[in-house]
C-alpha cells in the first residue's frame, strides 16, 4: 500500500491547498501561542492579581515538588534495570534461544542480520574509528553486520577520504561495508541528517536486495557518529527483537549516555549531559510515552514501507516514530531496551564556544517540536486511529513542549514578580512576607532530587584520566549546584526559541553539532 503524501510533509509550504496550508500553519503557531500567553498570563496577574499568582506559584511549587519525586522515582527505577541489563550475559541469553531451537515470530536468531548506519559530516577520523571499532569489538558474529558510512558530498573530499580509509581498515570485519555519499543540493531537501539516512537507506536496500535477505530479518540501527556501543550492545536488541509481541511494529531505543568525553566538558555541559540521559531513563520507565531519540533501531521492513527517514525535518530521530505511528494507524510502540550506547558531551576548543555550541544543539533538540504539527495533522487524516488515543496523545505532547518553555520560567517569575508589581497593599501583606519564604523552602525540597542525580551521576562516569586530578570528583559533585541556572538557560530559554521560530514561520534548519575529543591518553 503506498503511503500517503501528508507523511512526507516538514513544515506548512510542504502542503497541498490554501485551506489545508492553513490548518498546518494554525497547528504549527499552537505550541508557541501557548507558552507565550502562559508567560504573558503569569506576568499580568503578578500586576493585576498578586494574591491570586502568590497563591498560584505555592500550588504550582507543591506540584513541581510532587512531580520531581514522582520522576525522581522512575529515574532510580530506570538506572537500576540498566544495572541489571549491563551485568547480564546476552550473548548467552541468545545462544539459549538458539539451543532450545525457538523460532520467534517466524524468525530465528540465526536469520538476523544487523544494518549499521553511520551518517556523518566533517567529524574527525579518530572520532568515526572509535565509533565503527566498537562495532568490531561487539560480542557476536560481526559477519552478521553490514555497516553503511555515510558521507556528506558537501562536506568536500575529506569525508570521502575518511570514510574510504576506515573501510579499507574495518570493512573486512564486516558482511558488508557500504561507503555511501549523499549529493548536495536535492530540490525539496534539507541539508542534514534526515536526508543523508534517507540516501543511505535506499542504497542499503539495493545491497540486501541483492543479497536476497528477507526486511523482516533486518533490524537498522541509526548511530549519531560519536556513538560507542558496549559490548553486548547487539545481543541485547536481537534478544529484544525476538522476544517482541510484534517486532515489525516497533521501534527500539537504548539510553543514551554522554560520556565519552565527559572530563573534557564544562560544568554546565556536562550537568545537561547527564540530565538529558536523566530524562531517557525517566522515559524509559514510561513507555507509553517513549519516543524514539538520536541513536535508535528499528525493523528494515517499516522503514521502507513508510519510505525511509524525512529529508526535509530537523529531528528526524522522532519524526520517524511519528511517521511510523500514522503510517500503521497508531499500532506503533517504542521498546526501551535498557542498555545504554555512549557519546560525548558538548565540548568545543574554549568554554565560550562549548556554550554556544550547547545552546545551538539544545534549541535543535527542542525543535523536535515540529513533530506536534506533523502527528496532529496526521491525525486529522487518518480516521483509523482510535479517537481516545489520539486525544491522549495530544494532551501528552502538548504538555510535554509547554513545559519543557515554560515551567522554569514560572518558577523563576513568580517567586518574585508578585512582590514587585502587586502594589503596596499587597507588599505590606502577610502573603506578600511569607512567599520567598514558602518557595524557597519548597524548591529546596525539591533539590533533593539533585542529590539522586549527583550520586546516579558519579556512578556513570568513565575512569578518571591521570590528568585531571582527584580534586575533580568533588566538583562533580558539586557542580549540581549550577542545575537551577541550567535549567533556564540550557532549558526553557531554547525550548522557547524553537517554538518562537516555528510559530512565526522561521523554520530551523539542521546544525551539524562539532566533535571535539581529547586523546585518552
């Protein structure tokens, strides 16, 4: 059955008719509308109504107390099963599906065949041969792996350069090592990572073709280029795959861990590494509302189906969760696997451009946003998903992006603006005396949660090199301290800029974050 065209859509000129151009742009403007007004509200009432916002912020504050214990909770919950996970033997686990002769949804372990693709830009050699060395030090039959290193032709001939010397070095390990190059300037295209996996996806397919294997033996695996993944990494997806009620409806999603360069990072960088890898794992434990994010890996016979990744979107690592979600009428679940894969923190040559460069990849992963237009619209045009969970998951994403802009502001706002702007009735007020008070003592309670994510963040941590010395620990520790300026500056602030520039119109395109990492030795 061929796809519908509004599955191909990136933003409202990609849609067909005045009226339903407008639906999109109606669609698109609602994320940023809602943050704004909320913002504006906030401010108004702290003028117009102070009693009512003081009394507003002190319930808001219980509530955000109430929900930090509630995800601290499944955040330990999460961190415990990957503990778990990591200690496991899955490759013994497979042989044992293997010797008990089991055939799994029509398939057996031996019919497996692993599609690794590597797109990347202009990374250096060492960071790529990192990367592709994991795969080879993997337990399991590399022979059962075909690797896709895929270039950008825009990225000039040293990427071609890089990815035909790390072929001529690994590919031997490999059933197949693909070297694609993906042109620039394809009409309708945006230049990124969507439309290079797009590119390397159909030549992959020509090659299994080939090979006469069968899509539904093929799980693909997408890694960001820095991704370094452990060794038991592709036991634990295939033992997944076939353990699944339905595999070829599913995607499958490891938690991602930003480490591989963690001591070189700066503190702000590394506390939004280890809280992104925090939320993961909260989702994780959530997965009716897990969506799938940067590494990831899914059955080859969908991705073709609903006809590879979006070549002209920012966030293609969810969007095709989404595309997926409408493309089999919401019979789509992300499977979360528990077993992390590794990559590195945001680090540049000097600690002004490291938070430039973080800024720039926050407000990219934000703009992830996009994908609330494209499901709601979706949904408008596929009568066949239930209507009960397309309201559920509308409700879920929309509190989802509007949080994500707007609570840390709030928090900030309110514990002062009402003290300010409410007058002198107000300010000689018994309330007005006891609100720094009550949402201090609330917000430090809520802190506790960092001493969770402290302590879970230590253990994360790769060995010490010899150049940092043991002073270091304590300031990893200490450097949750930050986590509250973070949380605005490295959080809301960019999660609003994304919305603001879809709600006006100014749509994002996809930057490339660089990759800088220090030898280990």
């Amino acid at each position: 059955m061929e796809s519908p065209k509004y599955l191909t859509i990136g933003h409202a000129p990609d849609v067909v008719g005045p009226r339903e151009r407008r639906i999109y742009r109606l669609l698109e403007i609602l994320p940023g509308a809602l943050a704004w007004g909320t913002l504006a509200l906030v401010i108004a009432a702290s003028f117009l109504v102070p009693v009512w916002a003081a009394l507003f912020i002190i319930a808001f504050d219980v509530y955000w107390l109430i929900k930090t214990i509630y995800l601290s909770v499944h955040m330990g919950a999460s961190f415990r099963r990957m503990k778990k996970y990591l200690a496991k033997d899955w490759s013994r686990e497979v042989a044992g599906i293997r010797a008990r002769s089991v055939d799994l949804n029509g398939i057996g372990v031996d019919d497996i065949v692993h599609l690794v693709i590597l797109p990347y830009y202009q990374e250096p050699y060492r960071i790529i041969r990192d990367s592709v060395q994991a795969l080879v030090d993997a337990h399991g039959d590399t022979s059962r792996i075909i690797l896709v290193l895929a270039a950008e032709e825009r990225a000039g001939v040293e990427a071609r350069y890089t990815g035909t010397k790390i072929k001529e070095e690994f590919g031997g390990y490999f059933r197949e090592c693909i070297l694609t190059v993906h042109p620039d300037g394809i009409p309708g295209e945006l230049p990124g990572k969507g439309s290079n996996e797009h590119w390397a996806g159909k030549q992959a397919v020509v090659a299994i073709d080939t090979m006469g294997i069968p899509h539904e033996r093929v799980i693909v695996s997408v890694f960001d280029i820095d991704t370094v993944v452990p060794q038991d990494f592709f036991a634990c997806l295939t033992w997944h795959y076939l353990n699944a009620e339905d595999p070829l409806h599913a995607s499958f999603q490891p938690i991602p861990i930003f480490t591989n360069n963690i001591w070189e990072a700066p503190a702000f960088a590394r506390i939004f590494s280890f809280s992104t890898t925090f939320w993961q794992m909260i989702q994780q434990a959530r997965p009716e509302q897990l969506v799938t994010f940067s590494s990831q890996s899914i059955g080859l016979k969908a991705i073709v189906e609903v006809g590879f990744w979006q070549t002209n979107v920012v966030s293609e690592d969810s969007q095709i969760y989404w595309k997926c979600f409408l493309r089999y009428d919401g019979r789509w679940q992300t499977i979360p696997l528990y077993y992390p894969v590794y990559m590195d923190a945001n680090v540049a040559p000097t600690f002004w451009e490291t938070m430039v460069n973080q800024y720039k990849q926050i407000r990219r992963w934000h703009y992830g946003v996009e994908n609330n237009p494209y499901f709601m619209y979706g949904f408008l045009k596929n009568p066949r998903i239930p209507r009960g969970e397309k309201v559920r998951t509308t409700l879920q994403m929309t509190e989802k992006t509007h949080s994500a802009a707007t609570h840390a502001l709030i928090i900030f706002l309110l514990g002062w603006l009402p003290l300010i702007g409410g007058g002198t009735e107000f300010s000689q007020s018994v309330l007005s005396y006891n609100l720094p008070i009550l949402t201090r003592n609330i917000m430090l309670l809520a802190m506790i949660g960092l001493v969770t994510s402290a302590a879970i963040s230590i253990s994360l941590m790769p060995p010490r090199p010899p150049r940092y010395g043991k002073h270091y620990w304590a300031w990893m520790l200490l450097q949750w301290v930050l986590f509250p300026v973070n949380f605005i500056v490295f959080g809301a602030i960019p999660a609003l800029d994304a919305q603001t520039r879809l709600m006006l119109g100014k749509y994002m395109g996809f930057w490339v974050t660089p990759k800088t990492r220090e030898p280990t030795r």
